[in-house]
C-alpha cells in the first residue's frame, strides 16, 4: 500500500537556495536536462542515466598479487559521498525496479550498494512524451512515482514536490485547484502514450521461443551495442583480471547483442548469431525477468529506438508478438 | 525519386529468379529514417522505399550470405557499390552472386541538422525535388542539410552496377580537402583537443565498426581475448587505440561511405579519420578504394620490384 506523501509548492528562489548549495552533489540525466536544465546550475553532473553511476563502464572489482607464496587479494575502497539524481520516471523505475532488484538482492554487490545507499532520486514528471516513448506499455507511466523518491513537477515559477526531506521545510503546502492542475498534466500526458501489454505475454514470449518470427525480426539489426549500452536497465557486466602476478578484477559492460557474450571456453556459442542475441534481448526484458520479478526490465524510455543506427525498434518485435500470442491463444 | 522503377525492377528479378532475394531500404517506424529490408518475394516489392534518408550501407548484408548459393539483388548507392567492389576484390562475396542496383544518390540528409534548423518538424510537411525542398512555402536547398559524410561525397554515381536506375549526377562540390584542411590548420595541440573530446564521448558500441561494410574480421582486434589488445572499458585511451587501430586496418579499403559517422550513437566525427588516411594512401600510392575491379590495393599487394626498400 502506498502511504499518503508530504505535498507541497517550492518557489523557485527557495528552489535555487536549496539546489545552488548541492550543486557540487548533483547528477542530472541528460533527458531530465533536455527538458528541465533551467531549472538546474550549469555545474551539476550531466549522466546519461543512473546506471553511469551505480554500474560504471568499467571499475576495478578488487586488487591481487602474488607474495611469493600465495595469492593476497585487497578490496577496492568506494569512496561514494551522498548524492542527488535527478531524472525522468522511466528513468528512476529502471534503478527501482530494476537494477536495484539484481544488486540489491542476495548477493548484495557491494559497490552497487555502497553506491545506491548514498543516492537520493527526484523524479522529474515527464509533461511531455515523446514519439518513442512507450513507458505506460511496461508498467511505468509519465508521473509514475515511488516512495523512496522525490516526485518534481516543475511549473512555471515553483515546483510542485512529493515525497519526504529537507526541501519540505520551504514547502508551503498546496491548494485543492493546484493539485487538480497537476492531475490533468498528468492526463494530458498519459493520453498520448499506448496502453499496459497483457499480464499473460512474459509467460505466454516464452512460448515463441523456437518461433520463425525471430529470423525476420533480426535481420536488420547489426549487432552492435548501441541499445543495450545506452538502455537503463541493461546490466550484464564482464570480468576480466588485467595482469598476471599482480593485477586488478575488472568489471565492465558487457552486450548481449556480442557474440564473444556466450562464447564458451570450448568455442561453442549457444547464441551464435544475431537472431539469437537479439531473442535474448527481448526475452530478457519482456520475458524471464518479469517472470522472476513481477516486472519487465524495460521501462520504455525509448532511448533504444532513438539511438539505434538501422532503426530496430522493440516495440515492433513486441507488437508482433503480441498479435501472435492473440491470434493463437486458446 | 525512382522509386517506381525501384520496385518494378525489383519485381522483376525476383519473378524470373533471376536473383534470390532483393536488399534495399524500407520505410523506418521514425519519421525521416529507412532501414533495411530483405525482400524474397515479388509481392513484398511495393515495401521498397528510396530517398534522402536511405543512408546505412547496405553492402554489409551481403556478408551473411558469403558461403551461401543465393544470388541477391542489392541496392547501391555510389558509396555502397564502392564497398561492394572492395568486398569482391577481397573474395568476401562472388561477382557473379550479386547483381547491383545501381542508383546514383541524391545525399542523405541529417535528420539532426533539419531539426536543428527547423525546429519541430513533421515528414509529411515535406516534399523533396531535386536538389531542394518545399517546406511552409519556402523552397529549401538540401545541401546544407546533408550529413557531412554526404557532402563532401566525390563519387555519387556507382562505379560498377548491373543496371543504373535515376540520372548520373555531379558531385555536390564540398570536398573532403575542406574538411581536412580545417584539421591540416590546427596546431598539434588544437587537434588533440579536438579528438579527446570526441573520442572521450565513445562508448565503445561497436556501432561504427558493425555498420562498415568493410569490418568483416570475424573476431575484430578490439574484442580479441588471447591476447588482450585493448580494454573493454570506454576510457579515452582505449577509445583512441580502438579508433586508429579500426582506421589503420581500413587504410586503402575505405570507400569513404561515412556510415560509421552515421551511425555513432554519439555523433562522434568518425568519418574524419579514414579522410585523412585515404588521402595520404592517394597521394602515395595514387589509389582509391572501389573504383576498379582491377587495380591491386597498394596495402593488400606485394611486388618484387617495389622501389620500397623496407619491405625487400
């Protein structure tokens, strides 16, 4: 259930006051900036998303050599000061209900933890959708909030904010008419997007695994790792040690769309091309993660589609498989 | 813009099997975008779209069907026919299992440039002649709303095709000299800061290398485990081994298509790197990558009587 949350109206000088002085702990996604950078200085971090920060591309997992007798092995020391990030929704549920549920489970990863701990989200409501946005198809939606989170709508001269903190102090709560206002941006929002997909699709995906469908919906796409670097949520990692008797684990990101993904030490590869890596993909997100989670792994940012050198877009493959599932199902 | 004879050409071949299947370009599910398709039977010929925005190469999904029998149609713009021939000179893929749609270009336009210009704009609101647009009553000249890579084009007609559909065209003028002379005028210093900037941008993809049609290594050196050349992490200087690295194994095979550049998720200026290095293989060996089925690549041939003496 989700408890009633503090409201309020923060003016914005009261606004800059309060974000002026953290300015140097800020982090701003590059799509919150696009749509609310006058509301931030100049100096706050721009990321893509808060994956650049709670999974880096690339980070040393811990330090080892060789004494001469055995192998000593030294931890990295995160050194990670509280921080504020703020961004879209989709963005914010894909560290929620997401990549928070990988590393936060057993086992805990620990400088994912160490990490998150000490990042407080705001949500910036998303006012206007953009064509290849699909986030209500997925659970999410353009006021979608959560109660760990502060929830921002900025208006012309204050922000509208819910949730808990400090930035409470300067609130001077909110009128019955302001409140109705909000309610219809969100509507206005939410009326351009397409609706939930079936509860019964990651089950029923699954089904389609062998499906020729895959062959046609493959063929275009090169392979690269543009989406799946640039999504979110994606956040399968590789390890490699760099040296030999003395040397560093390093983690980095790792792409499904790659062949060397599931290249196994026989030089079998269980996904030896792209119809497969790109199966993987969708069935990750709209499959087996939902199945184990209670959510999809894609929060419908559309950032995949936007970016994508040959224009794959997802929400075709999931089109077609929905009309697939519907057609045959009994 | 042809599109008509696109199809029914298309249709054609595929009806007296003469070819297997047909690669061209169909509408995206964006606005000012086409992607490839894959086109096996004649009905499905009425997808085929040709225009401004018709930009991947297309000479990189030949490679799938290399140890293959089937026989393909390919559509080719001047750039993709160049790769083509490269491809054939390096027995990647048999002349005699493609058959070349020839279509002079009429520049791919940058969708980040008319927008940047335009502001919010819808596709419907345009239409397209030649060298122009009509736009809110206003004729536009398309030219400065090419993509780099298409403006400094010098080859917009294919050089080897097995049929031509749409009228040969003159080059649009701006050079490649323009673009590298902007860079030949920095100070070592200026250039440096140039390229940490765009390099530092990387993510390291693969976008640029998996969109050339020329990439075709099967384990590329950047993703190379035993031994261990660059690090999959995106910092600058593994971006910057990568880039020079992707460049040199390019030298004298680029055909300058810049579909590297178009397809940089980051709008990297890649497409600068080959420039430079082309133009020193021209100037040295006066050879130009997929010009002819000929002529031997300088860098992929040996001659005994090279006047080079290192390499006696």
């Amino acid at each position: 259930m989700r408890k009633a949350m503090n409201e309020g109206l923060i003016a914005k000088e009261k606004w800059w006051e309060w974000v002026e002085d953290k300015k140097d702990r800020v982090f701003l996604t590059e799509r919150a900036k696009s749509r609310y950078g006058k509301w931030f200085p100049r100096e706050v971090k721009v990321v893509k998303n808060g994956k650049e920060i709670l999974l880096p591309p690339g980070e040393e997992v811990y330090r080892y050599f060789w004494t001469g007798e055995k192998w000593k092995i030294e931890e990295g020391e995160i050194s990670a000061s509280s921080a504020f990030l703020f961004s879209l929704p989709c963005e914010a549920r894909a560290i929620i209900e997401v990549t928070d549920k990988i590393f936060l489970n057993n086992p805990i990863d620990k400088n994912y933890w160490l990490r998150r701990k000490s990042l407080s989200l705001g949500i910036m409501a998303c006012l206007q959708p953009e064509p290849t946005c699909f986030c209500s198809s997925v659970g999410g939606g353009p006021f979608w909030r959560d109660e760990g989170a502060l929830f921002l709508v900025p208006r012309e001269d204050d922000i509208y904010i819910q949730g808990e903190g400090e930035l409470f102090s300067f609130s001077e709560g909110v009128e019955e008419k302001i409140k109705e206002e909000i309610q219809a941006l969100q509507k206005k929002a939410e009326s351009v997007l397409p609706s939930l997909l079936p509860s019964y699709f990651p089950q029923e995906l699954y089904r389609y695994f062998e499906d020729e469908e895959w062959n046609e919906l493959s063929w275009h796409c090169i392979n690269c790792g543009a989406c799946t670097f640039l999504c979110p949520t994606c956040y399968c990692f590789d390890l490699n040690v760099e040296g030999k008797l003395k040397g560093f684990q390093l983690r980095s990101w790792d792409s499904c769309m790659f062949p060397k993904f599931t290249l196994h030490a026989s030089f079998h590869n269980p996904r030896p091309t792209g119809k497969e890596r790109v199966r993987q993909r969708v069935m990750h997100k709209f499959s087996y993660f939902p199945e184990r989670e209670g959510n999809f792994a894609c929060v419908g940012c559309g950032v995949c589609v936007e970016k994508c050198p040959v224009n794959w877009d997802i929400r075709e493959a999931i089109e077609r498989m929905v009309e697939k599932i519907d057609r045959f199902r009994t | 813009m042809f599109e008509k004879e696109i199809r029914r050409k298309s249709e054609e071949l595929l009806e007296t099997k003469t070819v297997d299947m047909v690669i061209g370009y169909t509408s995206g599910s964006l606005p000012f975008q086409a992607r490839p398709v894959l086109i096996s039977s004649p009905e499905d010929t009425e997808q085929l779209v040709w225009n401004h925005f018709s930009s991947p190469n297309l000479a990189r999904y030949l490679l799938p069907y290399r140890d293959s029998s089937k026989k393909i149609a390919l559509l080719a713009k001047g750039c993709d026919a160049r790769a083509v021939m490269v491809l054939i000179q390096e027995k990647q893929f048999p002349r005699e299992r493609v058959h070349i749609i020839g279509l002079p270009c009429p520049g791919m336009i940058s969708k980040t440039k008319l927008e940047k210009e335009l502001g919010e704009i819808k596709e419907e609101d345009f239409s397209f002649e030649k060298d122009t647009f009509l736009w809110q009553g206003k004729k536009w000249e398309i030219f400065p709303f090419l993509e780099d890579t298409c403006s400094r084009c010098r080859y917009p007609n294919p050089p080897l095709y097995d049929e031509l559909i749409g009228e040969k065209r003159e080059p649009w003028g701006s050079s490649s000299t323009d673009y590298l002379e902007k860079i030949n005028g920095q100070s070592e210093e200026e250039r440096w800061q140039f390229w940490e900037e765009e390099f530092s941008r990387c993510i390291r993809c693969y976008a640029c290398r998996n969109a050339c049609p020329l990439c075709y290594c099967k384990e590329c050196f950047a993703e190379s485990d035993l031994p261990r050349w660059v690090s999959g992490v995106p910092t600058l200087s593994d971006n910057l081994f990568f880039h020079l690295g992707r460049s040199m194994h390019l030298a004298g095979r680029c055909v300058e298509c810049g579909a590297c550049e178009r397809a940089c998720p980051e709008e990297i200026k890649i497409g600068l790197l080959p420039l430079k290095v082309e133009m020193i293989i021209k100037n040295n060996f006066s050879f130009e990558a997929g010009l002819s089925l000929e002529e031997d690549a300088p860098l992929l041939t040996y001659r005994e009587t090279d006047p080079g003496e290192f390499i006696k």
